[in-house]
C-alpha cells in the first residue's frame, strides 16, 4: 500500500481526471440500462418446469400470449342476438383488429376465435380472454407499453384490463423507476447533512458523494453491457444505487477522515496522503474485498434474479474501493488543507481516546456475561417471531394494490372458476392405457377440477395434459401439489405456474448451502488475513448469523403477517416471505456486517501491535472508530432505507430488512458484542498455529 500510496502522489492529477474520464465515457451507455433490464428472473432454467415450456414450443408450436387483454362485457358474453351471432362478437372484434394494429403484434386470438372455450370466459360470463403474441424479434416492451396506455379503460362499452407477463414487468419496471428517483430525493439530502455534520466543511463533506455517484454511474455502464448478452432484472439497480451511495460514501468517510487525523498529528500533506493509504486505504480494500466476496455467492444460485445482483454488488463495491482508495487520496493530495475549506462548524480533527464509545466499551468489558447473556436473549426473542415464516416466490403482487397490472392480475384470481389462466402443464409418454391411467391419477389429486388431453396437430411422442388446480399456484400449497403430482410418475414431466414456483423454491434449497459455504470460507480466509488470528473470523460470523436470525424474525413478522403498514405504507400481503429476496437482504447485510467489523479491528489492531493489552486495545479502538462507523452506518442505513417507500413490497422489505440490518449491527454487535467476547476471549483473540502466523507475516498484512 506504501507503493501505491507512493504512486497516487506522484500521479495524483492523471489518477483523479482518467477515473472521471472513463466514468463520463461510460454514462453515454450506462444511463440506457432503464430500457434492457427484465421484471423477472426468479425461475430456475434447469428444471422440469424450464423443459415443459422448450418441449411446448418445439414440440407443439406453442407461444405463450405475452400480453393478456381481458374485456369486462356490459353483458353476457355468449348471449345471441336474432341473427345468431353473440352480441358482443362485433366488439370483440373490433377490438382484436385494434390490437393487432400495434406495431409488434404478430397475432390476436379471442374467446370468440378459438371456438368459445369455458377456461376463457369467467363464471359470471361476462369476463373474456384475448391472447395477444408479440413478434420475438423486436423489443417487446415498447408494444406492450403501447397496448397498456392505448387500450386499458373503456373500449365501446367495455371495460379492458391488460394482464400477462409484460404488463406486469411494465408496471415493475416503471414502478422501480419511479422508485429510485424518490429514494435518492429523501436519501442525498440527509445524507448531506449527515456528512456536513460529521466533517463540519462542505468540501469534506462533498468527497464522498462525487465517489458515491461515480459509482453507480460506472455500475449502470457494466449492467447495460451485461444486459447486452444475458437477462439481468431491473431490480439490481436498486442495489446499485444503496450500495454505491452507501459504501461510496462510508470508504471515502474513512479517508477523509484518516487523512484529517494525520494531518493534525503534524505530518506533511504528501506524508499524510501516503499514511492514509497505507492504514485506512487498506482497510478499506479488505472490507470492499470482502463485501464483494460476499455478493458473488448469489451467482451460485440459478435463477439470473440472484445471479443480476451477485453481478452489480461485485461491480458497484469494485468501483466504490477503487473511487475511496485511489481517487480520494488523488483529491486529498490535491486539495490538501483546503479539503476543511467552507466550514460549516467546527470539528476537532485530533482523535481522542476518551469518550462515549471507550466508556461503552468499558463498562460491557466489566460485566461481558450479563451483557452478554441479555443482548443474545434480545437477539433470539427476535428470532423467534420466525418460528411460523413461510417462504415463497414473487408474483404480480409485488405491485402497488392500486396499479392496473395488479389489478387485472386479481381479476383473473377472483373471477375464474378454478386456475384457468395457469394449468398445470404435465407432458407424458405411453400407451393410451397408460396415460389414461396417469390422467385418472392426476384428477384424484385434492384441489384439481379436472384433467384434460390438449389435442394438437403437431407430430410429436409426447401427450400435452392440461390439470386445472383450484389453489394459487405460486405458493406453498401449490409446490405441495406439484411435489405429488410428480410423485405419482417420474418420467412425466410437469411444468406450469406452480412447478416454476417448486423448482425456483428447490434450486434455492439446493444452492443455498454451497453459498453459505462460500461466504464462511471467504470471509474466514479474508479476516484471517487482516488479523493475523484464528478467533476473530469465527466470533464475526457467529455475531452476523445471529443478528440475520433477528432480521429474520422481524421480516416474518412485518412481510408475512402484514404489520406495520401504517409505517412502511400499504403492500400486499401474501401469507409468505419471498425467498430470493430474503437470501438477497442475508447477503447484503452479511457482507456489510463484515464491512463494520473490519472498520473496528483495524483499529483495535493498530492499538494492540503498538502494545497495548486486549481491554485498552478493544476500549480505543472502539472509541476511535466508533464515530465513523455510526456514521457510516446511519448513511448506509438512510440510503437503504429510503428504499421502503417503493411501491414494490419486495423493495420495502429489501430497503427495511438491510437497514435495521445495518443498524443492528453498528450499534448492539459493535458496541456490546465484539467487546464482551474479545474481553472473555482474552489472548486468545490473537492466537494463531506458528505456520499460519508466519503465512500472514509473509504476506505483509501485519500493521
């Protein structure tokens, strides 16, 4: 880091202006991500279900309608006038003509159409279906933007509602933006004065923000050249934003602040510049190190939802080191003293080893069992509001109650006998004996209306059957059913609404501990490295695993149960926990927690080499870090948090969960926790085999 260090001086201007000039290049690109990113994302493509929806379109030529156009009739939709044709047929008409005007639409099949089919129309007769499918080879969401503006409401009497997957990833994707420009207007004014308040400049306190916003413009440009190649969801913008505002703004913090110190300790600006890099420089790369460690466990998970996040998360900490560890020190070297310049109020730059957070630390060290036993009774109380969590998958109401894709969605749900919309798509091979045997099975089955042979024409081995079930197919009940359903043969294959929602549920199980794995190992092998000791990985990630069971149990609590809406607004409420997005809050906030965790033994390290005992170490560490890291904390916490006034529910629980997340962690973990243990732990927190110290000094991690 001395070298590095060496180099930022010696270069400090080319530094500075190439990292904005490669950024500026990189917005021509990146602020186009909007348009190519996908509301989807949580199916699992290499499942029973992925199958059944390929064999569909090359065995039997079917294109799912993309688009679902459902007509509320004044009346009733088979009722015949004097020259025998339905009523409504002209309207209908008309109506499919219009639609199959738009540009993109390749076709438009009606009730009508196919021949009056009862899965089409509703149990009051009035509610009729018209499939619409889009050509493949345009860009699909400018047609169905066209068909939602120009179409919803009245049409000569009828009342249209637009349902279907693009109407519902519409409606996310304007949704979220919408999202992300009123979470930055509540989040970058607090922040400011957050900063104003902890530097006391304005210049000072200007730093982090110019890091924080290089990094997300410079993650929007890798997700829109990612997007150019693979499916990335809409929703990894959502993390760009947090993270590259909040951890942009805490690594830059560090510095500025170390910088600061160093100056006012008598050291030259130039002495400062390197100082800062070589001590909270480095931390700060360990802690990015480590939080994009973290992030690349959701690429083990199959579904591209995860796999988007693991990807900006990666991208937008990348950035955010390279910004507060390179960038900054260029600017410090630059700015010198002026980076105190338009004070606001002053602010004492000497650290002191005396204060609120030394006699915290203090008084849990006098008494680390009790403290102790009731912060982990606190912590587990929590926990146990988790005890009855169920956990599913995301569907369209993750929308506002009120947005019209929602609302035509539930007309489907509310208004149409059994599922229609989303059978049970089961492909089988056999004798005709065999088959009706399997059918007769399959119709025993709780809840299913009835099981039908879908004729085709296509020449194929494979028999399309069609079962009608009569519960939500996304949901615990409806992976129950499609668990037994293929039970009763394994070499039929079953696809659909409620088989995507099983084999999603199921590759998460399957990946989920392989993540876990990952992420011990990495930020084992990682703390190991910055501390030289074999205890204090392993304390760090018993603290995190419990403080996430306490997030859980308050997710549970609030998502599931619907509570708390009067604070975070009105969402709704499916009875169940998203599992993508919890696993997504766990990784998150793990990898942050261990963001924290470095900020506070870097210091407790710096005090301990220089040969203080564990308690006076633990007590000035904590004392001097502890600003920084509630700063910090309360920045990413605001950044996150704003997030909870989205329309999407799964962006409340993802800006609440990492907030309260972030909260935790900063202030009961840190400040009672990490001193109780290392106080109980004694010499032990700097134990390590003489092979490995000597692995950790050769590698000149020591300070």
């Amino acid at each position: 880091m001395n070298t590095l260090g060496k180099f930022i001086v010696k270069r400090a201007k080319f530094v500075l202006f190439g990292f904005i000039g490669l950024i500026a290049a990189s917005s021509v690109f990146g602020f186009q991500v909007f348009g190519e990113l996908k509301g989807g994302g949580y199916d699992n493509p290499n499942s029973d279900s992925a199958t059944v929806s390929e064999l569909l379109g090359s065995e039997f030529a079917v294109d799912p309608a993309e688009v679902i156009v459902l007509a509320d009739l004044p009346g009733d939709a088979n009722e015949i006038n004097d020259q025998g044709v339905p009523v409504y047929f002209e309207l209908v008409t008309s109506l499919s003509e219009d639609l199959a005007k738009v540009e993109g639409v390749e076709s438009v099949l009606n009730y009508y159409t196919l021949g009056s089919p009862a899965s089409l129309i509703s149990e009051d007769g009035k509610l009729i279906y018209l499939l619409v499918d889009l050509n493949n080879d345009i860009k699909q969401s400018d047609a169905v933007a066209v068909i939602v503006d120009e179409f919803s409401g009245n049409y000569e009497g009828a009342e249209v509602h637009i349902a279907g997957y693009g109407a519902v990833t519409k409606a996310i994707n304007e949704t979220i933006e919408g999202d992300l420009i009123r979470a930055e207007i509540i989040a970058i004014p607090i922040v400011l004065l957050l900063l104003i308040y902890v530097f006391g400049s304005l210049v000072s306190a200007g730093l982090p923000l110019f890091v924080g916003g290089l990094a997300i413009v410079g993650s929007f440009f890798v997700i829109w050249g990612a997007s150019q190649f693979t499916d990335v969801s809409i929703f990894a913008l959502n993390l760009i934003t947090g993270l590259g505002l909040g951890l942009g703004i805490d690594y830059s913090l560090l510095m500025v602040n170390r910088f600061r110190e160093e100056r006012a300790s008598g050291l030259s600006v130039e002495q400062a510049t390197i100082k800062t890099v070589e001590t909270a420089g480095k931390t700060v790369v360990f802690s990015g190190l480590t939080v994009a460690v973290v992030m690349l466990s959701m690429w083990l998970f199959p579904q591209y939802f995860l796999q988007s996040f693991a990807l900006a998360g990666f991208t937008v900490v990348t950035l955010a080191v390279i910004g507060a560890a390179i960038v900054v020190p260029a600017q410090l070297f630059l700015l010198g003293d002026r980076v105190n310049s338009l004070r606001v109020f002053k602010k004492k730059l000497v650290p002191k080893d005396t204060g609120i957070w030394e006699k915290i630390a203090r008084f849990t060290m006098r008494r680390p069992l009790p403290i102790l036993f009731v912060v982990v009774l606190a912590l587990s109380g929590l926990f146990s509001l988790s005890t009855n969590a169920v956990f599913g998958q995301v569907d369209d109401r993750v929308l506002p109650k009120d947005s019209p894709a929602l609302v035509a969605s539930n007309l489907l749900r509310e208004r149409f006998e059994g599922r229609e919309s989303s059978p049970i798509e089961i492909l089988v091979k056999g004798s005709d004996e065999a088959v009706a045997d399997y059918i007769e099975q399959v119709a025993a089955v709780d809840d299913i209306s009835r099981v039908v042979i879908v004729p085709t024409e296509q020449e194929t081995d494979w028999v399309r059957i069609n079962a009608i079930t009569q519960i939500e197919p996304r949901s615990p009940a409806g992976y129950d059913q499609t668990v037994l359903i293929r039970s009763i043969d394994e070499q039929a294959l079953v696809g659909g609404g409620g088989a995507y929602y099983t084999d999603s549920q199921q590759g998460i199980e399957q990946a989920l501990p392989f993540a876990a794995l990952w992420i011990f190992i990495a930020t084992y092998v990682l703390l190991f490295l910055f501390t030289g000791s074999v205890l204090l990985p392993l304390k760090a990630i018993a603290l995190n695993v419990l403080s996430l069971g306490a997030i859980l149990g308050l997710l549970s609590y609030i998502f599931q149960n619907g509570h708390l809406q009067w604070l975070l607004g009105e969402y709704s409420v499916t009875g169940a926990i998203d599992t993508s997005s919890l696993v997504m809050i766990a990784v998150v906030a793990f990898g942050l927690s261990m963001d924290y965790e470095m900020f506070l033994l870097s210091r407790i390290k710096e005090q301990h080499d220089a040969g203080m005992n564990t308690p006076d170490s633990v007590a000035i560490g904590l004392q001097r870090s502890g600003r920084i890291i509630t700063a910090a904390a309360f920045i990413l916490a605001v950044t996150f948090g704003s997030f909870a006034s989205s329309g999407v529910s799964i962006m409340k629980m993802l800006g609440f969960g990492i907030a309260i997340a972030i909260l935790l962690d900063a202030t009961i973990v840190r400040a009672l926790l990490v001193p109780a243990l290392m106080k109980l732990f004694g010499a032990a927190n700097w134990w390590a085999p003489k092979w490995l110290k000597a692995v950790h000094k050769k590698i000149g991690l020591s300070h």
